[in-house]
C-alpha cells in the first residue's frame, strides 16, 4: 500500500495511523464507514482500533481535511476526502452499493429561485436504481 499523498493537510500533525486512513479515504472509489477503514487498514496490515479511527475522523472532519459523504438512503455515516470538488453517488436500492457519479447534473443549472438575492453555495441529489448486478437478478423474464 501506498502511504504518499499528494499534500499532506497543512495544520495536521502527522502520525502513521492517521496517514493509513487518509490514504484509504484516498484510494477509495466510494466514501466509507469507519468500519471500511477498520478493515482497510488490517487488509494492509496496519491494524488500527475502531475507536482511534472515530477518533482521526472527529479529528480530520474538524481540521475539514475529512467530510461526511451525503449518500441518500444510507443508514451509515460514510466519509470521504474534503476535496473542495463536490460529487454525487448512485445508491442501488437493493443492495445498498454507492456507485460514484462521474458528472454534475445541476453543473448548468441555474435555479429559478423566488428570492432574487439568494446565494446559492451546495446542492443534494438523491441518485438511485438498481446496480447492474441487482438488476440483473431482478426477474426480468
Ligand atoms: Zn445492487
Ligand atoms: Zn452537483
């Protein structure tokens, strides 16, 4: 496993454990849960208790190095990199399986809002389906 990240946050002390996690949060294709990260980082034999990881998170979200990802429907907190980029996620209905969105699709839109001087500065979109696997299964003939 890679431990290098591009730029290290500023203001953030540096420890091993807290480098394992933010390079998991790094790797990954779709935000987790600190359960994810707890198995992540005994995956790459950099065991770390479940507690220390709440405890990085607590850290990280407040330093903002860290975000709670908005997944619509899902009943766990799911984190990700605080990218300054913001991304959408499809969720499949059947299993639960966060799907990340590629693109924007309020990039170019601009909303008919009542008040003139409302200053809009983040969205919410609530994406879901079936996963290609769910939707196979789904009893189509
Ligand atoms: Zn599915
Ligand atoms: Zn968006």
């Amino acid at each position: 496993m890679k431990t290098k990240m591009r730029d290290w946050p500023a203001g953030v002390k540096k420890t091993r454990q807290r480098q394992t996690v933010l390079t998991l949060l790094e790797q990954a294709e779709a935000p987790l849960s600190a359960a994810d990260l707890f198995a992540g980082a005994a995956a790459a034999g950099r065991e770390i208790s479940l507690s220390t990881i709440y405890r990085i998170l607590e850290y990280m979200e407040k330093k903002g190095v860290v975000t709670k990802a908005e997944v619509a429907g899902s009943e766990r907190v799911l984190y990700e990199l605080n990218s300054f980029r913001h991304k959408h996620y499809a969720v499949c209905v059947i299993c639960r399986r966060i799907i990340s969105v590629d693109n924007c699709p309020m990039e170019n839109f601009i909303p008919n809002i009542a008040e003139t001087d409302f200053r809009v500065t983040g969205h919410n979109i609530e994406i879901y389906g079936y996963c290609r696997d769910c939707d196979g299964s789904r009893g189509r003939g």
